[in-house]
C-alpha cells in the first residue's frame, strides 16, 4: 500500500535532511505507529506519503502509484485515498456534527442522496448517532475527535493517517479513540499514526517505526514504546 524505496528528503536551505535513505513497506491493512522526538522526520514521511512534499531522491509509491510521476491535476484523486485525522481537530467551527462530515462529501462532488445515507452510518460507527446537530463547540475533544475520525472515514479511504490523534485528550478518551482506530482498521483501511502516547503504543502492540534525526531507527512488529538496543 505504501511503498518508501531509499528515499532522502532535505527542504530547500537546508543543510541536514529531514529524512535520510528511507526503505519500508506498509502493507494493505497493516496498522503502524511512527515515533520519535521532535524533529525526527514524522511529519515529513507523513507529508510524503500525501504528496504534500517530493523526495529529494528516492520514490515514494502509493496504492501502485509512483508518487514522483503523479501529475498534479491527479492530486487531489490521490489525496482521497488518504483520510487525514489531527491533534487539534480541524472542525469547521460554524458547521454542526452533520454537516461537518457531509461536506467532505459535498466537496468531492458526491450525490446528495448518498450523503444523507451514509453520513449518519458513519456517525452510528463513531458513536455520535444523537449528536448530529450539535456544534463543535458543544462537544467534549474527545467527540471532536470522533468527528474528525468521522470526516476522514466517511469516504472510505484506502489509508488513514493520524498525527497525534491523542494528544489533546485524556488517557480514558485516548483509549476511546483507540478503539475506534482500531475498528476502522479492522476494515481493511490501513492506518498510520504519529504518536508520543507510550500507553498506547504498548497497549496495542502494533507495528512501531522509530526515527532518529531523520534515520529509521527501528521497525518491530508487535512493537513497544521503549525498546532496549
Ligand atoms: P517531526 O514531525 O518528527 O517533528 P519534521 O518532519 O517536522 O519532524 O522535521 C524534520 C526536520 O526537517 C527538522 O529538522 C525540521 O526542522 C526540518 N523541517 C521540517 N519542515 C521543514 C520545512 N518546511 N522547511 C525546512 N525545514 C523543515
Ligand atoms: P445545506 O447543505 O443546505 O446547508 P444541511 O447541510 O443542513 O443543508 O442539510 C443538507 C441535508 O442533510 C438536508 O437535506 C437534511 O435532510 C440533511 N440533514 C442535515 N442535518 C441532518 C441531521 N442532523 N440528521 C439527518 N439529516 C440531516
């Protein structure tokens, strides 16, 4: 599903690369934890894989798609592959629950008919079903994550990738959205998450990618937070 063959990446006026000879392979339905401290390279592999960023060298191939001969007017199909889920939510502040899941449906042009059928399926699997008209404001950052999770679910993406879904929430709620990754995951969606959360990484025992000044430093399966070289 997403393929990194000896990628490098060094941002323009820079002298150190943001990542360096990068070589993995995340399969269809894999569930991945990328870690490491600030400034290691996470948002960076995370941007590649969107194509908000090129490789210096190397390539970078998604579902099949090498993402350097990806012409840009094929960006925004390949973008919606991705569903993308943030610390901070995102929501759109005047939109209610429902509408805020609808519209990234209505922005890719789908038909009116089918929003009203699945947005309220996916807020049910969210377990928002009841909250529909609510504003964001009004729920707790736990629910607005579930929103979120909602919005980047509802088209069905091939991969979901979340940066620090957890770390604006409380260790309960954290747990929560967990299991709602984990559930989306379960349906074949494959999902990559940036975290901090030592809890959750043991707790889950997924795959675990560490990165250390832009090197991968590690990739266990079964992983753990801590790991003892
Ligand atoms: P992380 O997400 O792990 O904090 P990043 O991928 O954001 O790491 O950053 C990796 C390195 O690349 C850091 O040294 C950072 O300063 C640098 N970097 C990130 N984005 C840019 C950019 N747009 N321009 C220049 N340097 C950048
Ligand atoms: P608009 O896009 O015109 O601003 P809305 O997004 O509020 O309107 O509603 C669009 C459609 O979605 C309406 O036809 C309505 O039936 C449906 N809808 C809006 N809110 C809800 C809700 N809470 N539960 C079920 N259907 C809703």
């Amino acid at each position: 599903m997403i393929r990194f063959e000896n990628v490098s990446k060094t941002y323009p006026n820079q002298v150190r690369p943001a990542l360096q000879e990068m070589s993995l392979e995340i399969e269809r339905g894999e569930f991945v934890f990328v870690i490491g401290s600030s400034g290691s390279g996470k948002s960076t592999f995370m941007r590649l894989i969107l194509r908000e960023e090129r490789p210096s060298t190397g390539r970078v191939v998604v579902a099949g798609k090498d993402l350097n001969r990806l012409s840009n007017w094929k960006l925004p199909q390949h973008r919606r592959l991705i569903g993308t889920v943030f610390q901070d939510f995102r929501l759109l502040p005047n939109k209610t629950v429902y509408q805020n899941v609808a519209f990234a449906l209505e922005v890719i042009g789908r038909p009116k008919g089918q929003i009203v059928k699945v947005v309220p399926e996916v807020l049910e699997l969210v377990g928002l079903a009841g909250k529909e008209d609510r504003m964001p404001n009004e729920l707790s950052g736990g629910e607005q994550q579930r929103v979120a999770v909602a919005r980047a679910f509802v088209n069905r993406p091939m991969i979901l990738i979340a940066d620090e879904p957890t770390g604006n929430l409380d260790p309960e709620t954290s747990v929560g959205i967990m299991k709602l990754l984990d559930r989306i995951n379960r349906t074949g969606t494959t999902v990559v998450m940036v975290t901090h959360d030592q809890a959750i990484v043991n707790q889950m025992r997924k795959r675990v990618l560490e990165l250390d000044q832009g090197t991968l430093v590690r990739d266990q399966a079964r992983g753990v937070y801590g790991y003892v070289r």
